[in-house]
C-alpha cells in the first residue's frame, strides 16, 4: 500500500468514504461521534488544500482510507483533564481516520505510517467508539486523559512515543 497527500480531485472518493464510516460508526454502538454529516465537505476541501489530508492506496491505486495528519500543537490537545500527556515534545496529530472497509487493518498501517514519520503521536476518539480504542490499543497507543473538541464534547486522549526510556527510569 501507498500513502500520499490527497488530490483535490479525489474529494467525492473522501466523502464516500466518510459516508460509510458514519453508517459503520452507527452499526456498532457509536451513534454520537460524527453526526450532523460530519466531517463536512467543508472541512475534508479545507485539510486538502491545507496538505494535511491523506489516502492510502491499495495495490490497483484504489483509495482505501483517508486521514488527517500533521505535525504540530493541536489547540485542542492544549487541555487534558484525569491524566497528562507522555510528554511534551513535537508531535504528529491524527484526525479524521476512515477506511473503505475493503481492506482489513487499514487503520494500523496509517497509524504506523504516521508514526514512521515522527515517533509521537497524539489523537482522541469518542468514548463509544470502541473498534478505534482497539485499533489504538492495538498499535501501542496509551489513553492519557479526557480532552475536549471544539463543540465540548469529551474524548479519550491517546499516545504513542517511540521507545525512550521514561524520565521515572532514568
């Protein structure tokens, strides 16, 4: 697989995408996460234009998932209540992760590529949203606290760092 800054073109490809992750998001038990037809048109053009949106391209060149990555302080991550950050070094950001559903673990091999290019990472998710708490779990990823989203709401707080020995080990 291929990941490489989306094209502007390939919008349409992106909505379709998040259309069904929203309807995935509902079918097991995360109805509260992206709704109102989140995330916008709006949003996704502005991240493209931006350079921060991402696909992943399977073998034929078809995109298999979308995300939005940065490297850079999230204003949102400038909060974090019920626990801390592993550190606060430069960190890459990871928003808005969505596969096609026509690849199995997707989501892993995003988060890793990611992860290649600068070894801590920060994101959050929705406290129903199960099946990306697993993925991140999965991927070495650390819930740190609550932090809170633009309209309020909560979520769980996650990192991952590269293998630096703690500041407690030293």
């Amino acid at each position: 697989m291929i990941i490489r800054k989306t094209r502007l073109e390939e919008l349409d490809n992106l909505m379709a995408i998040y259309s069904r992750a929203r309807q995935f998001m509902q079918e097991t038990g995360n109805g509260n996460q992206w709704i109102n037809g989140y995330p916008s048109r709006e949003v996704i053009l502005a991240d493209i234009e931006n350079g921060y949106s991402y696909v992943c391209l399977d073998a034929e060149n078809e995109i298999v998932a979308t995300f939005y990555f940065r490297i850079g302080e999230d204003p949102t991550y400038a909060r974090i209540d019920d626990g801390k950050w592993l550190n606060d070094e430069p960190y890459g950001v990871v928003h808005r992760l969505a596969g096609s559903g026509k690849v199995k673990d997707v989501g892993s091999y995003c988060l890793q590529w990611c992860f290649e290019q600068i070894p801590n990472i920060r994101l959050d998710t929705h406290h129903d949203n199960v099946v990306m708490q697993h993925i991140l779990k999965k991927n070495g990823f650390l819930p740190c606290g609550i932090i809170y989203v633009s309209n309020g709401t909560p979520r769980i707080a996650f990192q991952k760092i590269g293998n630096k020995k703690p500041v407690s080990d030293i």
